[in-house]
C-alpha cells in the first residue's frame, strides 16, 4: 500500500476559524494534525465579508446583544449557549488582536460597525474582507507552529470508530478518519486520540449558494454515519441577492447595496414589487422577508431573476461604496452605475447540524466539534450576522480546553484495519456523478428552498430515496474520488434537511411553509437520531 499511518495527539478535521483556533490552543503541548479538503483557505471563513459581533461598545451590554440574538433566532436558541458565547467574544477578539489581525481601528479603539438585527454598533471587521485576514492570520500562526501539521488535498470519507479495530467492537468511540489522498488517490488511515470536527455547512446542497465549493456536508453526514444525532437541518438561512451569472456562482452582492439605497424591480414590468410585501420597509425588511419576496417573484411569474438597481445614484457615490463589487460586474460587463444587477437569493449559512454540549463534545466519545458543522444553541431558526465567526472562536476553544482537561482518560487508538478497496474497480463514468449532483441541488432548490409545502418536500423525499440507492451501488463497486465522496454526502444532507422539515409542523425563523403559516407554541428542536 505504501501507506503511512503517522501518528498525533490530536486531529483537527478542517483550516477555517474553528479548525485552527483548535489546532494552535492545542499546540501549546500536543502534536496536531490539520486536514483539508482541497486548499488549506478554502473554508468559509476567508470569504465573510462581514465581521465579528462582540460587545465592546460603551454604551452596549451582553445582555443587548444575547437578546438580538434570541430575536433573529425566533426563540429556538439555548439561551445557555447564547450567554456562553457572547460573554465569549471579548477574548476572543483579544487574542486574535494578538495574533495580528489588522482590524479597523478609530485613533486607539476598535471601529465598530452596525448590521441587520443588531442593536449596537458592536462589529470588528477589516474593511469588507474580515473573513481573510483572520484566515490569513490564524493560518500564519499555525505555520510557524512546530506542533502542527497540515495536509491540504485530504477529503475525508468516514471517522474511523470501534468498528474498524483489529478486534472488532461495537462501542462507537471515534479515533480519527479515513481520508483520500487527492494527489495519489490512496485513502490514508489517521488516527489520534482526540479529534475535533470542523468541516463547516452543507451549503453546496442548493443550486445557488454564496458557499465554498467544498461546502458539501461532510462533517455532518460522517458524524450521522457514525451515530452522532443532528438537530434543526432545516434552519437554512438564505442571502437576498446573489449575482444571477451562469459562469460565476457565489458572488454575493451586500445588504449594504439596498441599505444604501438599492431598489428591487421586477425585470420585465419594472414594477417595484417590495411595495406588494413590505410597504413600510419595502427593501429594507429583514433578510428573510426580502428572500421570501423575490422567491415568490421568480415563480409566480417563471423568472430566472429580479433587478436590483442603485444606478440613480451617483457613478461617484457607488464606486466610493462599492469598489469590490463594482470591479467585479463590470469585469463580467454589468455597469451598476448605469443599470440594474440581476440578482438570486441564495443559500447563505447552515444553522443545523451536528449537537454540540457547552464543552463542544458531540454524542461520540473522542469527537469534538466546532463552527457550522455544529448545532450548539447560538443560532435557533435564524443566526444573526456576524455571530458565524464568533462561534468559531469560542466552541474551538471549548474543544480544545475539553480535551486537554481530560487528557489523562483518553486512551491511544487502538490497531485499526486499512481501507477495503480489494473488490473495487476505477469509475468509468463521471457523467453519472455530475447529473445527479446537478439535479440534487436543482430540486433543493425548487423543493426545499425558502418556501416550502408538504407536497414539495414530500416529491424531493422520494426523489432523494431513489437517488440514494443509485450513489449506494455506485459507490460499492467504484474506487472513491473526491466528487463521489462529496455526492454521498450531499445527498446525505439533503435527506437531512428534507426529513427536519417535514417533521416541523409550524413556520419559525427560516423554516416557512404554506401549511403551516402559523409559528406554534410550543419552542422545540428537530433533533434526529440515527
């Protein structure tokens, strides 16, 4: 085989935020292992273009912005984990400080800015691109650390558990993954006495996603394979206004274009619809009701778009704005300052996932996990900006403190079985993978996207039940390859999502359905148990 099982302390699944705030705390005295799938920026994280929401401002307090957070949530928060976190944030934003973040600053202090669902200014941010210098820094860090090493071209197929001892055992506990090696197309064993999951969402599920492409459920659908339960799948948030353009497929265009005075316009009639849905706020009604709007646009009336157009502004006025997004459409030759911008809703961030406790320990013992993968608490039905990045902050610190309370009780792995592939053969035919990866995202999207009802979600049930069986033989008689790996596990999301909103019977925060308009009374997670 040629395989090298080399051995760590611990092994952290995932390079954004989560994954090395994990990895360097862990450093301190450990060896750690990093894997990631592709590129070792290509997470979410170097693409928030927002910030991080942490109360630093005079006039706010924690209990402002734990409050902000239950609104956005529709109630469905752990009011526990939202205290936890937020009281949380000042540290973390400290120590990434430390680590030389350049955040804005306003002469000494921190500057601040204010979004959607927030009562304060209380956003550390770096100009538009937050999210990559915290990846870039955080990434240095872990470089210069000679306690860590990271592989990139690494897709992880499934946690190695008690199953694939030497001495078979049905205990459940996870010692680490098996993961192909892009490069060779071998699958590696890695094994350790600790590992942390934070492989982010399953955004890539939907036909239009603001999501990294590497965003395909993965954590989540391995975690549920080796019997971890997955709560609230079907809390998808969705962003208003994504760039409608075959050729590129998640670039987002900013609440700050409506904020700034955008207006939505119907691209045939050029009615102003907003008025129709929201005539107070019209297009500055919250994320969901505007998503909900231009859904209802594009089928009602069979549209591949809407127009969203500020050109009555001033050409000066926008560039000075929107110097990134400008540069951008006019390479693709769109003209913001003379016309409008055909724009999509897309999916946006994964609120579900897999259950976390306040220490980040999942239902398996030996896996820890953090980030989007995770379901902890914080988000409920809707997650409010800027909270993304500061979970991960906080749950990879939780996991790392955890594991290293508890070092003395965890055992070394014990001797595990190579990859089976002896009755595998080269697959012959990619096509099968792209057309069934092309028509899961298109009926998400048409079945379980913003709006649902019983009878779409139940046509995109039946359509996952027999797509399934197709992937399952496929992936029995064909070596693994990163698309049929990634195949298997969106279709596993995708189940997930499916079966959680069926199984809600009211419509609160992201989960809105036409049969049940009403939000209930009774507050409760769509906890799955494999």
């Amino acid at each position: 085989m040629g395989e090298t099982n080399m051995q760590y302390d611990v092994l952290v699944i995932g390079s954004g935020a989560a994954g090395l705030t994990a990895a360097l705390e862990l450093a301190e005295t450990k060896r750690v292992l990093v894997l990631a799938k592709g590129s070792l920026t290509g997470g979410s994280t170097a693409w928030a273009q927002g910030g991080i929401a942490a109360v630093l401002d005079a006039g706010d307090t924690f209990e402002n912005h734990v409050r902000d957070t239950m609104v956005a949530g529709a109630g469905l928060n752990d009011r526990e984990t939202v205290e936890f976190v937020i009281e949380g944030a000042p540290a973390s934003i400290d120590r990434l400080c430390e680590l030389g973040v350049p955040f804005n600053r306003d002469e000494d202090a921190l500057h601040l800015t204010r979004e959607g669902g927030h009562s304060h200014r209380r956003i550390v941010h770096v100009d538009d691109a937050t999210g990559w210098a915290v990846q870039d820094a955080l990434l240095k860090a872990a470089e210069a650390n000679s306690n860590i090493t990271m592989l990139g071209g690494r897709t992880c197929i499934d946690f190695i558990t008690d199953r694939h001892r030497e001495q078979f055992s049905a205990a459940g506990r996870v010692w680490g993954v098996y993961a192909l090696n892009e490069e060779t197309g071998r699958v590696e064993r890695h094994t350790a006495r600790a590992t942390v999951l934070a492989a982010g969402g399953a955004g890539r599920v939907y036909q239009f996603s603001t999501a990294p492409r590497g965003a395909t459920g993965d954590g989540i659908a391995m975690a549920w394979r080796a019997g971890a339960r997955v709560s609230n799948m079907e809390m998808m948030q969705f962003h208003p206004t994504c760039l409608y353009n075959l050729e590129v497929k998640n670039f987002l265009i900013t609440e700050a274009v409506r904020g700034e005075g955008g207006r939505l316009y119907h691209p045939e009639t050029g009615h102003r619809f907003m008025e129709d849905y929201d005539p107070e706020r019209m297009e500055l009604a919250p994320r969901d009701v505007v998503a909900r709007a231009i859904d209802d646009q594009i089928k009602r009336f069979g549209l591949d778009y809407v127009h969203l157009d500020i050109s009555h502004e001033s050409a000066d006025f926008i560039r000075s704005h929107f110097p990134t997004i400008d540069e951008k459409l006019s390479g693709l030759g769109i003209d913001m300052t003379s016309g409008p911008i055909p724009v999509v809703p897309a999916q946006h961030y994964t609120c579900g996932g897999v259950v976390v406790d306040l220490h980040a320990r999942t239902d398996l013992p030996g896996l820890w996990a953090a980030g989007e993968v995770t379901e902890s608490g914080l988000h409920g039905a809707n997650r409010l900006a800027s909270n993304s990045l500061l979970e991960c902050f906080v749950f990879g610190e939780a996991a790392a403190s955890d594991i290293l309370n508890r070092w003395d009780e965890l055992q070394e792995p014990p001797a595990i079985l190579p990859w089976d592939e002896s009755r595998v053969t080269d697959s012959d035919e990619e096509v099968v993978i792209k057309q069934n990866w092309t028509e899961i995202r298109r009926f998400m999207w048409n079945y379980v996207g913003i709006v649902r009802t019983t009878k779409r979600l139940e046509r995109a049930k039946n359509r996952i039940a027999l797509l399934k069986q197709e992937v399952e033989d496929y992936y029995g008689a064909f070596r693994v390859t990163t698309d049929l790996i990634e195949l298997r596990n969106l279709l596993q999301a995708a189940e997930l999502i499916v079966k959680s909103a069926l199984a809600r019977h009211e419509s609160r925060g992201l989960h809105y359905t036409l049969d049940y308009p009403e939000t209930g009374e009774l507050v409760k997670d769509t906890v799955l148990v494999p």
